[in-house]
C-alpha cells in the first residue's frame, strides 16, 4: 500500500560553486573553493573549525557576498540575488524559532509572506509538522518545547517554503547524544521522501558518514577532497583526509619496488602513487586493519582496551616507539587485555603510502 | 530509619530558608508601602473637628481633592506624566537601538554609563542646570535672543517655569532612564531571527512587523508605563524649578503637608495621595505582567 506522500515532494536543484574565495580583512574564509552538488543529493560538509563550512553555507543562503569566483543554482548565477528572493530553507544551529509564534505560525510564517490564506497555511504546517513527528505540538510557543523539539519546528519551517536547497548549519550540535542520532536519522529519513538537495554543515565525522550521500572534506577554505563516505573513509585522497575522517596508524616503512612496501618483516602491497624504490614513507593503515595475535615472542605489548560494544580498541607500544591501534573482535578482549605480549600484523591489503614531508 | 529521616529534613529546611530570604523585602514592603497607604487611606476618609477634636468619617477631602484647582491639578499632572512617558520611551527606544546595533564598544559604553548617571540625575542641581541654560538668564536664552533676537519666553512661548518646561527637564532623566531600561530586550533580539525570517522571504519591514515588534512591544508598552508612574511622582525637580508653584498632584501634596495653615489639611492631602496610589498601583500590575510575558520570550 502507498500512501499519499503529506508533503510535496520538491524538484532537485543543481548547485555549483566555481573558484569560491570569501576574504574577512586578512582571513581567506574560503579560498578557491570549488564544488558541484548534484539534485537530490544530501552532501555534508566537514571539516576543524574556522575551515569556512559556514562561510560556504551563508554564501549559499545571500547572508553574506563572494568576493570572487561564481555561485550557481540550476546554471544561474545567484550572486546578486537578496536573501529573500533565493528560496533557500535555512536551519541554524539553534534558538532561531520566532519567540512570539506558535509551532504552527513559525511554520506557517514562510508561507504568509507568500501570501497563502490563513486556511492554506494552517493545513501544510499542519502536515510540516506531522512530518516531523510533532503532531501533538502544533499549539507549543518555542519556549514549552525542548531544543529537539525546536530543531524538528526549525526544520519543518525550512521545508514549508518548499526551498530549492535545504541547508543546515550544525543543526544538531546543542543536543544531546541520543536527541542527536535520532533527529539525524530523521533528516535523512525526510530529505530522502522530499528528494530535496541538502547542504549539511557538521564537523562531527560520524555525523557526515552516516547520513550524506557524499561528504565534502574541508581545510582552510578549500575543498581537500569530495566523496561517498566509504571511499572518503577507505581511499582518502590526502593525509589530511586520511588523518580527519575516521583514525589512522601510522607505521614506518620503506618502498620495495613500483608497488610494495616493506613494514616491520611483512611486505605489503601499495595502493595509489608510490615513490622510488628505497624511500622511506609513512604506511597508513586503519585499525580493523591491523592484526593482533597474543605471542609471548611479540614485539608489542597492550596498553590499554576500550570497549565499544561489538569491537574493542586496544592501543599498543611496539618495542621500536611506535604506537598502534586495533580493533578486535570483543569476545577476544579477554586473551589481549592490557599487559599481553602481541605480535602485530596488517591485513594484507593495498596501504595508502606516504613520504613524511608530505 | 536515616533516609526517611533525611526525607523528612531537607525539604523543610528549603522552605525555612526559602522564606528567611523573603523575609526582608517583605517587612520593607509592609514598612515602607502597607503601612503608609493604609494610613493614607485613612486619613483620607477622616475629618478632625476644629473645636472638639473629635475624630469622624467624611467623604469630603476626597470630593475635594477632585475639584476645582486640585482637579486641574490632576489633569496636569497626568498630561505631564503621559507626554512626558510618550516622548521619552519614542526617543530612548530610537537611542537605546542605535546603540545596540552600534559596531563600536566605545559608543556604547559611553552612552549606557550616561544614561545610568543621567537617569540618576535630578532635583536641585538638574533645576540649577537648565535654569544656567534656558531660565531667563540663560546661556541658550541670551544667544538666541542676541543671534535672532528673540526672546524665548515672549516671542517662542517658552517658559522653563511652565509645565512644557518641567516636561522638557524630566525628558533629560527619563530618556537616559528609557534607554537602561529597553536596552536588555533589545539586546535580548537574537541576530538569527532577523536571519531566520529574511531566509524565509521577509523583507526588513515584515521582520519588525511580525518578529521583532511582537517581542519587543511588551516591553516597550512596560516600560512606558514604568516612566509614567516616574515622571507622575516626580517632585524635587519639579518644586525645584518652579518653587513650588507648579500645579501639579506632587507639589499640592507638598503644600498641603507643609503649609500648616489650615487645620485638616494633612487628611487633603492624603486624599490626594490617595489619588496619587489609585493610578500608580493599578499601573504597576500591568507593567509586571508584561514584564513577565518578555522574560518568558527573551529567555
Ligand atoms: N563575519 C566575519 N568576519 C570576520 N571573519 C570571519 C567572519 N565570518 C567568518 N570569519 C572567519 O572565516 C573563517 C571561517 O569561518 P567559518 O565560520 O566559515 O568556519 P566554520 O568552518 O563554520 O567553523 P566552525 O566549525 O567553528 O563553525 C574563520 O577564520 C572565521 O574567523
Ligand atoms: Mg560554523
């Protein structure tokens, strides 16, 4: 049975920023920044503060002017469009509900501006809000509901709009865990129905892995690098990817030849550009793809175990200095608990390579 | 055995501390307000006899203070309060949001320390102060007089002896104090609502209309009513100014404690006083229900 979808479902948009730089006195808030996002599509924008995710985002929403380079929405350029005129659907990160309003007139509010009558109005903020699970809330002033409350209104306010871009800066970084991970499920779940193109900002990497179809990766008002999050998570393009999304060991080694490495006695093979033969690198390995074997002839010993549930995390201290961590099974954490002997392998896999300096 | 007793303990100690802390402000209320209006109300409704001394009801000094020059009185004093109140809360929201949108730290530094000395700033040494610059030997008086010649009082109709003078030197404590006081709400005007509704279509008059009026309009309507019931009762300025002539509410009350003249002319005047709490209470109430209703919204 398919049931009648509540809301409209709304038209996918094209957004393309083309050698983006956005320059506060002496700051390069973004700095040749250059992106497509595809209709339809939920990207995530991550990256360390002050990197220029909400420069991107404002410049988006017309809050603020590029200072060079060029914006485009569907193939027109939209730098000279005012705010209000751009259909954009903004949730901030948090206290941006009109305090005077009901849930339903917050929502509603778009749509006065539109001129929807007064019935037109109360019926889609209506639906909005069921949307967002807030049926028995309709009534609520901002200052009765709790802040995942306020996000789900804040959100249903953006949608009502029927906005060519939903964007969303931070929206859930003022709550707490459990809020977090239930209302994130619930954006995808709706931005999925809509088919709307989100832009959502976040500098929590679970957060952008879990939810977007592509994950942009930010540093210093550039782009380093954009994909789906298991590529993002399984070739990052640069250290820095490598470094930000997910955590990384990183093990000396030596090149063999055009596509081995030498780490420790184990060759393995090498993934992506390699230098010459005899360079010594940094050899780049996840800790599901580190090997533990409890071994009294071992050359590391456990320091320490975290439980994560299904997984532990041990860190270990190889003779040489080098720190290493590794996720193993749980139900193995009893034979490697801290103080163990271990002998340390990697998964014979292609590693990601590089030279220090770089 | 112990946790119920600790139960039993803590709540109750909350409640003794709770009213101790109470405690104070409330004997200050019934000392300093409870107590004189009851005696006002009293005294307001009682006639002492010139000859026996015999204490009686009458309704009389009520009657009269609702009359005749007393009547004007009244009338003055509320003009002089509403114009006042209108004039200061217009210009002080004006001030207080150029401020509280100013990108300098300096200027508004400079105009909250002001505005909280100058809200401070009354009685004899205002009266001096403007009767330096605009009574009939004035500073400003002299240099209009030599540069256009013309006299402020016979060609402009200016008298700073006059209630549009009195009204003049209260607008110099009652904006200061406009400012102080709607500063904190419009601070409270969060950036992301102006940004929230522009997003959302609006165009700068329709944020004010439907997002920042609604939650500022509360508190502007409170404070208004809070520089009324200031300018109402003001006195030492005012009696300052025009030496106690002026006819206004304060300054008959004044008269009439002070002149000794008449015999039962204290139950007058707190018939007049009583006129006086009649207006201020009822006032006050609303000023803290609206104060409540922005708190709730400013949070
Ligand atoms: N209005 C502004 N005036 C001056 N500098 C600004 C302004 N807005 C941003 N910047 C600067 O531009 C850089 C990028 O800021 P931006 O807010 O885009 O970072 P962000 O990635 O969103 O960081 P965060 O994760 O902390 O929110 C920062 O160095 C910031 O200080
Ligand atoms: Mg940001």
């Amino acid at each position: 049975m398919t049931a009648e979808p509540a809301v409209a479902t709304i038209e996918g948009t094209r957004v393309e920023y083309l050698d983006v730089t956005r320059v506060f006195g002496a700051t390069r808030a973004l700095d040749g920044f250059t992106l497509q996002i595809e209709p339809g599509e939920l990207l995530a924008l991550l990256g360390p503060s002050g990197c220029g995710k909400t420069t991107a985002l404002r410049l988006l929403a017309g809050f603020d002017q590029l200072s060079s380079g060029q914006l485009l929405i569907d193939g027109r350029d939209v730098s000279r469009q005012p705010v209000n005129k751009r259909d954009m659907g903004m949730v901030f990160q948090s206290y941006s509900l009109f305090p005077t309003m009901s849930a339903r007139d917050n929502v509603g509010f778009g749509l006065r501006l539109r001129g929807a009558s007064t019935s037109d109005r109360r019926r889609r903020a209506g639906e909005l809000l069921e949307l967002v699970g807030l049926s028995a809330h309709t009534e609520k002033y901002p200052h009765q509901m709790s802040g995942g409350q306020q996000q789900r209104v804040a959100l249903a306010r953006a949608l009502a709009i029927q906005p060519r871009v939903l964007l969303l800066d931070e929206p859930l970084s003022a709550l707490d865990a459990k809020v977090r991970t239930q209302l994130r499920d619930e954006i995808r779940r709706i931005q999925l129905e809509l088919g709307v193109t989100t832009v959502f900002v976040t500098h929590d990497q679970e957060e952008a892995l879990s939810m977007a179809d592509r994950v942009g990766v930010m540093r210093a008002g550039q782009l380093e690098q954009c994909d789906a999050p298991s590529v993002l998570y399984q070739r990052p393009a640069t250290p820095f990817v490598a470094e930000f999304v997910g955590t990384m060991n990183h093990l000396p080694g030596v090149v063999r030849d055009g596509s081995t490495v030498q780490v420790g006695d184990q060759s393995v093979p090498a993934d992506g550009q390699v230098p010459l033969s005899g360079t010594a690198v940094s050899v780049l390995a996840r800790p599901e793809a580190v090997l533990v074997e409890a071994s009294v002839e071992g050359d590391a010993v456990v320091q320490v175990a975290t439980f994560f549930g299904a997984v532990t995390r041990l860190r270990m201290l190889r003779s040489d200095g080098v720190e290493l961590l590794a996720d193993v099974s749980s139900h193995r954490a009893g034979e490697l608990a801290p103080g163990t002997r271990v002998a340390v392998s990697l998964v014979d896999r292609p590693v990601l390579v590089r030279t220090p300096s770089s | 055995m112990t946790t119920t007793r600790r139960r039993w303990r803590i709540p109750g100690g909350r409640v003794r501390l709770g009213w101790l802390g109470l405690a104070p402000f409330a004997a200050y209320l019934a000392v300093f307000f409870v107590l004189p209006s009851v005696l006002v109300l009293f005294s307001a409704f009682r006639r002492v006899d010139p000859d026996t001394g015999v204490h009686s009801f009458t309704l009389q000094n009520w009657s009269d203070s609702l009359h005749g020059a007393y009547l004007k009185g009244l009338e003055n004093s509320i003009q002089l309060a509403a114009v006042t109140a209108v004039i200061s809360a217009v210009l002080g929201l004006v001030l207080a949001y150029a401020i509280s949108t100013s990108r300098r730290p300096f200027f508004k530094q400079l105009v909250s320390t002001s505005s909280a000395v100058l809200a401070n700033f009354g009685g004899l040494p205002l009266a001096f102060l403007f009767v330096a610059v605009l009574g009939s030997a004035g500073v400003l008086t002299s240099t209009v007089q030599s540069l256009f010649g013309l006299s402020l009082q016979d060609d402009l109709h200016f008298s700073l002896f006059s209630i549009r003078g009195v009204e003049l030197v209260y607008l110099y404590f009652l904006i200061p104090l406009m400012v102080l006081v709607i500063t904190p709400a419009l601070e409270g005007i969060r950036p992301q609502w102006r940004e929230a509704a522009e997003n959302l279509g609006a165009t700068g008059w329709q944020y004010w209309r439907w997002v920042a009026a609604p939650v500022l309009l509360p508190n502007v309507l409170g404070s208004t009513v809070l520089l009324f019931c200031g300018s109402l009762s003001a006195f030492a300025t005012a009696s300052a100014l025009t030496n106690g002539t002026l006819a206004i509410v304060p300054l008959q009350i004044d008269t009439a404690v002070s002149g000794n003249v008449l015999v039962g002319q204290e139950n007058l005047a707190a018939a007049l006083a009583l006129n006086m709490i009649v207006i201020v209470v009822p006032l006050t109430l609303i000023y803290q229900l609206l104060q409540k209703r922005t708190t709730t919204w400013l949070r």
